[in-house]
C-alpha cells in the first residue's frame, strides 16, 4: 500500500484517498516543435524500476493536484511537493540520494 | 402548511453499538477563494474567524469548516441559508471568491455514541484516534466521498452527497450493527 502526504492539505492517506495522475514534470513541445518532439511529448513515458516522479490528486480529500517521489520497486515515498515546480526540488533529490546513492538523477 | 424542502431521509435512525441518524436539512454554503481575502466576510456573516487547518469554528448556530487550501464551508440553519449566502455574495462582490448555496446538495448524519469512531473505521482510510473535537477530515466511505466532522464529545457529524444518501445510511447501519464492534479506539 502506498502512503502519500497531501502537501495542500498535511493528510496522509493510503493510496484509495487519491487518483494517481501519471509522469509528472512533463514539458510540452510547444508550437514549432517537429513531430518526433511532440509525438515523444506526447506517447512517450518513462517507466523506470526504481525512482519515479508522479502526480497525484487528493481526489477524496482536498481535491488538490501535488507531485511525489517514489520507488516503483519498494513502494517507498521519498517525499511528496506542490504541483507548482518546474523540477524535483532540492530537499527531495536530497532524500533520494541519501536513500538510493546510485541514483542517476533526475533527467 | 405543506413542507415543501424536505431532507434525503427524514427521520431515518439506526440503533446499534453507536447511533446513526439523519440529521435533517442543514444550512451549507461553499465559499471558495484566497481564504486570507475572504477572512472579513466570513467574519461578519457568521461571527467565525477563518479555521485553521481541517478545523471548524463554531459561533453559537453557524459553523465555518476548512476544506481545502481555497474553501470554506458554512454551516447554518437551513432556513438562514438563502440569505446568508446572498449577503456573502454581495461583501464579496468585485473579489475572487464564489459562494453558493449547497444546502439541497448534501445529506448530513450523525453518529452518535463512544464507539462512533470504531463504526466509521471500518468504512474510512482514516484514524480517528488522531482526531480531536472539532477536526475535519474530508476522505471517502466505502465508495463515496464524506466529510466527517468531530463535532462533540462521541459525536461525529458526516456530511456527503444527497445522492447517495440512502447508500450512506446503509453503510453506516451496517457498521454499526451490535457485536461488530472492531473496538480499535474505545
């Protein structure tokens, strides 16, 4: 079972309370972009053994969208953000790089 | 005189090891915007001060509950309703706020009795035993969406859809069948 933090609203609920929302820290390629770009943009996701970056919805709760670390293996939540980043931010990457060493970072 | 409003269930009860009953119309209006912005409004329609975190404020019959990062729920008397919200309406207007009365919109049930958080366990992810008099917790039994309140001393107040109404009150009533008791927290 997965045990997530709703960063909007400080719950933590098992995983029935939300609506996972896919890859998160997708980048639209915006207009002008070739259609190999915006068809990767599109169809193409990561689908890693190990550390993920999703988004997630506190679809019974505060109805608010966040994004979380978690390993796809283990289950194990690194930490849980507000939708609003651009990127993983410091003190996440900072928790997976204590748990997982060999973690190649976040591309 | 006719009643012409009338609430999901009226009059539904249920006596087991804690008591389920439907609470009746209740007064409730969503207030949704930037909560600090919203916070003098609120204040001179209800008399609360805006909640803290998945609290409630109470003021003699009005309540104000926190739902989300955005909105607020007040609770009043059903016949007060109306025009509390077009009072709200008329403070906020210019802002970025809605408000609307949800009143007819939601259902509301109280389960009643020391056990009431051992009966709601069983349908909700949720532990109860961290919650204390006057906490809100907005999650989901068994299939539907809920908001429970803890509004006394073994005294839990859920409110969810009027829609699902009578599966709620089915649920709860299961739940609360005697020598199911799941005895977790009392």
């Amino acid at each position: 079972m997965l045990l997530l933090t709703c960063p909007c609203c400080g719950v933590t609920a098992e995983e029935t309370e939300f609506a996972p929302g896919g890859e998160a820290h997708l980048k639209r390629s915006g207009p002008g972009s070739s259609d190999a770009e915006f068809d990767s943009y599109m169809f193409n996701r990561k689908n890693p053994r190990g550390v993920h970056f999703e988004r997630w919805r506190h679809a019974y709760g505060c109805g608010k969208w966040f994004l979380a670390a978690r390993c796809t293996m283990t289950l194990e939540v690194f930490g849980t953000y507000p939708a609003q980043t651009l990127e993983p931010p410091a003190e996440i990457v900072a928790a997976i790089k204590a748990k997982r060493p060999d973690w190649e970072g976040f591309a | 005189m006719s009643e012409l409003a009338q609430s999901a269930l009226p009059g539904a009860a249920y006596e087991g090891f804690v008591t389920v009953a439907e609470a009746g119309l209740r007064g409730m209006i969503t207030v949704r915007g930037d909560l600090a912005g919203l916070a003098g409004a609120v204040k001179d329609a209800t008399g609360c001060a805006i909640p803290a975190q998945r609290r409630v404020e109470q003021a003699g019959a009005k309540a104000v509950a926190w739902m989300s990062p955005d909105e607020l729920l007040i609770l009043c008397d059903y016949a007060d309703a109306p025009a509390l919200t077009a009072s709200l309406a008329t403070a906020l207007s210019g802002q970025f706020a809605t408000v609307a009365n949800v009143s007819d919109a939601r259902a509301v049930f109280t389960v009643t009795g020391a056990q009431a958080g051992d009966a709601l366990a069983k349908l909700c992810p949720v532990d109860f035993g961290a919650m204390t008099t006057g906490d809100i917790r907005r999650t989901r039994a068994a299939q539907v969406a809920a908001a429970i309140w803890v509004s006394g001393e073994g005294e839990m107040t859920l409110v969810c859809f009027r829609s699902v109404a009578q599966y709620m009150f089915d649920l709860l009533s299961r739940a609360a069948q005697p020598g199911s008791e799941p005895k977790l927290y009392a």
